[in-house]
C-alpha cells in the first residue's frame, strides 16, 4: 500500500502509512537542517515523525545554506 504525495513539487508514491519523517528518509535528507512546509503549514521537526501524509498532499523541504562573505 502507498501513499502518492507531491514532494517538492513532483508527484512520488511513499509506503503507508507515511509521515513527513518518512518523506525525509525516503530523500536522503536526514542529515540536513530543513523546514518542512505541509499544504502550506510549517511543521516543526519534533512534529515530523507524528503527522500522517494522505493521497494529495503537497509537501515541500526548504534547506538552509550558511555562507557569506567576510
């Protein structure tokens, strides 16, 4: 059984039951500082492993790059 969710903008299918944590993981992206943004709603990370992915839903990572200049 699966789940199809839209991750940053393109269509996957995730195993059920999914959560944004399964998304992460399903990426690669575990090891990287993220926002998670669920059908326009901000999820923080400690929210991640409880809330459920259903059919439809868009989610998108945001990932944050340090650098500048001196």
């Amino acid at each position: 059984m699966f789940v199809r969710v839209f991750l940053n903008g393109e269509s996957q299918e995730l195993p059920a039951p999914a959560t944004i944590q399964t998304a992460v993981e399903h990426l690669g992206l575990s090891d990287r500082h993220l926002v998670a943004e669920l059908n326009l709603e901000i999820f923080p990370r400690d929210a991640w492993e409880k809330k459920n992915l259903s059919d439809g839903d868009h989610l998108e990572f945001i990932g944050f790059v340090g650098g500048g200049t001196s």
